[in-house]
C-alpha cells in the first residue's frame, strides 16, 4: 500500500509541475476535443505524453490506495501501521480528485 501510494503521489506530483510549467492547461477549456501537438516537445506536450501512461493510471490506483488504507485503518493493529494508513489514503484521495477536476480522461478527447 505505501509503495502504491508512493507512486500515485509521484505521478500526480509530476502531473502537476508540468500543468504549472503549461500554463496550467488542465482542465481544458477548449472545445475542440484534439490535443494539438508541437514538433518541438514542449511543456504541454511532455503533459500529454504523462497524462496518456502514468496518469490515466491514478484512476485505477488512486482508489485502490483508498481502499487498502481504508481495510487497514479498520484493523487494529499498531500505531505506525494506522498512521502509513491514514497518510496512504489521503495522498489517494488527494490524487484522485486531481485526476476528476483536471479531466485526466476526458482531456484526451478521446
């Protein structure tokens, strides 16, 4: 679970500085639906490349981390395990909302 969410906080870490670097392009306001891309890989196409593999991925691991961190807050285990839980889910949710409100899928056009 925390190499799980390890990951998901990464990808959606990157995510996010290469929004910031393209002018935060996400969430898309264009009507168009095509996602034009440049010869000369910039920003907003390097954004493109990660959102097509690592982050339509968050939709799928984003809510297993939440899940896994739910199951493992009910345990009663000890202190440490329920704290690695509770910071899992939320750096899951965190990262799942950011894929929901900045349109991961639906920015594709696809």
């Amino acid at each position: 679970m925390v190499v799980l969410a390890l990951w998901v906080l990464f990808a959606a870490v990157r995510i996010e500085r290469l929004n910031a670097e393209a002018g935060y392009y996400l969430p898309r306001h264009d009507e168009d639906g095509k996602w034009r891309v440049s010869r000369e890989s910039t920003s907003r196409d390097q954004l493109r490349g990660l959102i097509t593999s690592v982050g339509l991925f968050q939709y799928v691991f984003a809510p297993l981390v939440v899940g896994l961190a739910a199951f493992h807050l009910g345990r009663r285990d000890s202190a440490m395990r329920r704290w690695l839980a509770t910071f899992s889910g939320i750096i899951g949710l965190v990262a799942l909302s950011f894929a929901f409100y900045r349109g991961y899928f639906s920015s594709l056009g696809w």
